[in-house]
C-alpha cells in the first residue's frame, strides 16, 4: 500500500478550481497516476484530517509542444477532483 505522500503529489491551483472550491467545497489535486479513488480518499483523509465525500479523477494527457525546429512531449498526468463533506475545509487551500 502507497504512502499518503506517494499518492498525491500537489494541489492544483487554477480559476476553475477555485470556482469549485467556494461554491461545492471540491479540490483539485495532481495524483499519481496508478492510484485509484479509495487510495485518493484515504490519503486526502490521513494528510489533512478531513471526511471525503466524493472522489473523481481524470487522466490528461501530455500536449505536443514545440520550440524552434524541436519538438517534444509534456508528461501525461493524473488529475483528482475531491469533494469533502459540508463544513469541512483544507486550511492550506484556504490562506492562498
């Protein structure tokens, strides 16, 4: 079983996710991207000491991007939006 710190990786700060965040009491989270919802849950749970409601994640896969003559690829990554229960807030999410 994965670590808290393994599964997540950082929080996802963006306008779309601060819109959730005020009005349905949802985060976005940068996770790895072989963890499932129920790892999500706990590893949200045991790090920020609140009750999960609803997990939902999304694979994005990495753009095509190019510079000059050279072209490479941005990693393919995992996204997790994560509704906690009415009342309950994440303090590090709160003071940015």
């Amino acid at each position: 079983m994965k670590s808290p710190r393994e599964v997540i990786i950082a929080g996802k700060l963006t306008e779309k996710g601060t819109k959730l965040r005020t009005q349905e009491n949802k985060y976005l989270f940068v996770v790895d991207r072989n963890s499932n919802k129920l790892e999500i849950k706990r590893a949200v749970e045991g790090l920020f000491k609140v009750k999960v409601r609803k997990v939902t994640t999304m694979n994005q896969r990495g753009k095509l991007k190019r510079m000059g003559r050279f072209e490479g690829k941005r990693s393919s990554w995992k996204k997790a939006i994560v509704q906690l229960m009415p009342g309950e807030a994440i303090e590090v999410f709160e003071t940015v």
